[in-house]
C-alpha cells in the first residue's frame, strides 16, 4: 500500500501511512511534500524533454489536511530555456494546505570541480536502530525504519529508509527523498512533544545533486529561540555523501 492512491489525473487519497504525529486524524506532511514534488517532475516532463534538475524545494504549510482526498495543482511562474520557477499546491475542499515553489536548473557537465565541504556521517549499518513510535503516534511514522546517533536531544545523526511508496507508479529521486525530509522536524527533540508542541511552518530543502538510493541521511541540530520560535537545520545525505541541507522553522509552544 502506498503513501496515496491516485483518485484522478490531479485528485490523491491518504492510505493509513499519512497520518500524523501531532494529529493522527491530520496528514503527517511529510508525504504531501513529496506528491508536490512528484506533480512538478511530472509537470517538467510533459512540457520538456531536457530533465531539468530540482535545485530547491521550498514548501510553505498553510494549514492541517484531513485524512480525505486532495487536490493537487501546478503552475509555470517563471519559464526558461535553462531555469524555471514551478509553483504547485495541495488543496481540500477548496482550501490550501500546502504550497511549494520549486526551482528548477539545466544539467550540465561540472564533473571538474565537483565537490563538498560538508561532512559525511556514518553509513547506517554503523548506526543502531531506534524507533520512533516511541515518542511519535501516526501511520507516517510507523512506516520509516530509522537508524540514529543521539549525542544529546536536539543534535543527531541518523537515517531514515521506507518502503512505503509515494503513488503505485514510477517517481523520480526528488520526489522519493521529499517524501522522507519533513520527518527531521521529531527525529531529535529537545522537549518530549506533551510538554512542548513545535510544528513547523515550512521546510526548504536545497539540492546540489539528486539523491542515490532509498535511505536519507540527516545531520540534524535544533535551536529554540526565547520567544516562541525554533529552528530545526539539516545536511542531508544519501549512502555516497553529502546531497543538500533542510531546514525548517517551527512555531514553539508550552502545552
């Protein structure tokens, strides 16, 4: 069973694996981000036949989805012969949910001075398992089989693999890891999340090259600032490096 079934040409049901940690009534977000990014590859597709790569994935959440059929939408806001601006929206009933804006950038040979400064983390068979279901309800996060580093709450290494697909049919590399990256928001808390709630707003991850493989590793560090805002940053990775960072800002609250 998949993340979500295909209802229509634009229309998408939530299967058990969607719902979330905070509600379990609600979409855990994770998956949405990677349908929206499933419709702009396959936007991009039928337009073109270059393979623009997605550089940046910037997701905006407007508010909670109901385990019930949504609507996706897209739209060219900047086209180009070698960079294009792809905006496309998830909606229920008629309601916006969920926003990304993708850019999207020509592929061409940089094979010479291809490189990062950003450090590599343990393969995951270094790592032990953990599982999150002890801290975090919800489908979504029964189906990530996780493996982490804690050097204290708030700072962590870790990778996360699913076999959960996004849709029954083919995606590409993009929109498989988006489906994981939301979950970095819980996967080391500072406070447990029944004394302190700390959804984020938005997640904006930045590519410098597609992922390889299933598993996605992050190397996460959360802050919380002293009035009522936090900052969960990560460098992601896949099992031959570094791919990109992911961050996310979080609304902060006592319970």
């Amino acid at each position: 069973m998949p993340y979500f079934d295909r209802v229509s040409a634009t229309a998408f049901r939530p299967t058990e694996h969607v719902s979330g940690g905070w509600n379990t009534a609600e979409q855990h977000i994770a998956p949405p981000m990677g349908l929206l990014a499933h419709a702009v590859e396959q936007d991009r597709d039928a337009r073109r036949d270059d393979g623009l790569r997605v550089a940046r994935l910037s997701y905006d959440i407007l508010g909670t989805l109901p385990m019930d059929v949504v609507e996706v939408a897209v739209r060219v806001v900047r086209p180009g012969r070698t960079i294009e601006l792809v905006e496309a929206t998830l909606s229920h009933g008629g309601r916006t949910g969920l926003v990304l804006r993708a850019w999207l950038l020509d592929r061409r040979d940089t094979r010479a001075v291809a490189a990062s400064e950003l450090d590599p983390i343990a393969p995951p068979e270094r790592m032990p398992e953990w599982d999150p279901r002890t801290v975090w309800p919800g489908g979504y996060i029964a189906s990530a089989r996780t493996r982490r580093c804690e050097t204290h709450p708030g700072r962590a290494e870790y990778w996360v693999e699913s076999d959960v697909p996004l849709l029954d049919e083919p995606t590409g590399p993009v929109a498989r890891a988006a489906r994981l990256f939301d979950i970095a928001n819980g996967m080391t808390p500072r406070f447990s999340p029944e004394e302190v709630a700390y959804p984020n707003l938005d997640l904006t991850a930045h590519l410098f090259r597609d992922p390889v493989g299933e598993a996605i590793g992050f190397a996460t560090r959360v802050s919380t600032g002293p009035d009522g805002a936090g900052l969960t940053h990560s460098v992601i990775h896949d099992i031959t490096g570094p791919v990109g960072t992911v961050d996310q800002i979080q609304t902060v609250r006592l319970r």
